[in-house]
C-alpha cells in the first residue's frame, strides 16, 4: 500500500513530540483515531516505529531512521504545493475563500468592492467548509484564504477582525427561552449538538467547555452550522453560536440569547503562512477594515 503524505504528517508529529495526547493535539484530531493511523502505517511498512507503555513513547531503530526522510518528503511537498499555487495564481485571477459559517455582517459586499479597486478583474469564490476540517479548507489547497472561528490548527498565519459574545440556540418552546440571557450553569444538563471530533479544539470551544465545571453532555453531531440548527429546532439539543451568527441564522423554532460566563469568539481571516501573494494579502486587509472598523 502505498503511503500518503498525511500518514508521514502523523508519523512526524508524534516522532517530533514522543506523545501521541500532545501529537493529536497538534494534529487537531482524536488521539484514538491518531494512534489507528500510525498503526495502520506500521502495518503498512511491516515494521515497527515506536515502542510504546502506559507512560512513554519512543522511536525503533526503523522510526528513527525514518524521521528525517519523512520530514524532508513533507518539506519537499509543501514546496511542490507552494510552486504550484504559484503557477496555478498566475493563470487566474479568482480568490477562493472558506468559511464555515456564513459570513454575513456586510462584509462579502464590501470587500467585493475593495478588492475591486485594488486588483480590477479579480473575483471572489466563497466555499463552505464543512466543520470536520479545522482548517477550513486551507490544508489540502481547496481554497486560498478563509474568514474562520479561532482556534485554528497552528502553522497558519491569522488576523483576527471581530469578537463576539456566545450565544445559545433554544428550541422555540424551551424552559429557557424566556430569558433575557442565559447564565452557563444553567446549561449544565442541557444536551448539545457537537461539531465533528475532528474539530478539535473548536468543538471544544463552541460546548463552551473551556469554561465548565464538567464537559457539555453531547447528544449528536452536526457536520454544518445549519445542520445543528435543524436539529436544536426539532428540539434534540442546544446549540452554541456567536451574536452575528444568531441574526444570520435567524428561524421560526429557534431563539438565541446571550450566555454570560464565556469569554467572546473571536472572527479572524486565516491563510497559509508563507503565501505572500497580493491577492491574498489585499483580502486580509480589506476584511480587516471592513469588519474591524464596523
């Protein structure tokens, strides 16, 4: 079987950090679902490339001898991705941005306008991402910027252009939706709707268990902002979303109040480091003037 360089994504990431919790981490994936890729891996290479206990974890003569290979082959792709975005750019002139969310709060308009008059003939493609990709389409090249919730997986550059209190999504009916704002506690036994665990970190954020005393009961999963408000509205849990979100996605079986005990999310344009082009940088600035100034 052939390997892929995500497998040597992996392979590297827990060589580098001798800790498969710490590796998944950085990966932002489940730690499970790490430590079946690298086992996959090595019965692919029919040869072992840790020695693992309960406690430690170590390369073999065979993953140490493979590490600086797997990291030279990875440095050599993202150079190949970077000359090819590069050729690919000087062949178009259209901006692919992700987002998970839709973006709202005036900006597609405005920064159509503003990258209008910086760079005549380009245009601008938006690309929902679903929320099972952290990097909202950045990593595997599918777009070439994106207005994302933080946090976002580390070795992305990153401009943050608006914060926002976090608010919940109540079934129309719910004991709740009286209420002027919603205090945390008192969403401590509510069931919620999760983002896929290969959110990572942001799944975490957005059950607002950075700030609770035990994690959020999580009844199902959605892989879309509006699969999660379909299923908040037919009443199978609760949702976590920010204020310009709760305008946006305003329906007739939900209501959103303010939560108070979170700290606010925070909207940001995110880009892969290292891509310099101006495309790409007339779009961070444009949003950062639209929605910073707003």
């Amino acid at each position: 079987m052939d390997v892929h360089v995500r497998d040597l994504r992996y392979f590297v990431a827990v060589a580098e950090e001798l800790s498969f919790t710490r590796a998944a981490g950085r990966l932002f994936i489940a730690q499970p679902s790490l430590s079946k890729q690298i086992r996959r891996l090595e019965t692919s290479l029919r040869i072992p490339l840790f020695e693992r206990d309960h406690r430690t974890v170590a390369l073999t003569a065979a993953g140490a001898a493979l590490l600086p290979q797997a990291q030279r082959i990875i440095r050599q792709w993202e150079d190949a991705q970077s000359e090819l975005a590069e050729v690919a750019a000087a062949r178009r002139t259209t901006l692919t941005v992700g987002f998970h969310t839709r973006i709202g709060r005036g900006l597609i308009p405005n920064v159509t306008a503003k990258m209008a008059k910086s760079l005549p003939g380009w245009t601008l493609l938006f690309r929902q991402i679903a929320w099972s990709d952290p990097t909202v389409g950045l990593a595997d090249g599918e777009v070439d910027v994106a207005v994302a919730w933080l946090p976002v997986p580390a070795g992305f550059a990153r401009k943050v252009v608006a914060t926002e209190d976090r608010w919940v999504a109540l079934p129309s009916g719910h004991r709740l939706a009286a209420r002027e704002t919603v205090a945390l506690d008192e969403l401590a036994e509510e069931p919620f709707i999760a983002l896929p665990r290969s959110a990572g970190p942001l799944r975490e954020f957005w059950l607002g268990n950075d700030r609770r005393a035990a994690p959020a009961r999580v009844v199902a999963e959605a892989e879309t902002a509006e699969e999660s408000l379909e299923a908040a509205g037919s009443g199978l849990g609760v949702v976590l979303l920010s204020a310009g979100n709760a305008q946006i996605y305003q329906r007739d079986d939900i209501v959103c109040r303010r939560v108070t005990g979170l700290p606010p999310g925070e909207l940001a344009v995110v880009w892969r480091a290292g891509d310099e082009r101006r495309a790409v940088q007339v779009f961070v600035e444009a949003c950062e003037r639209c929605l910073c100034a707003g």
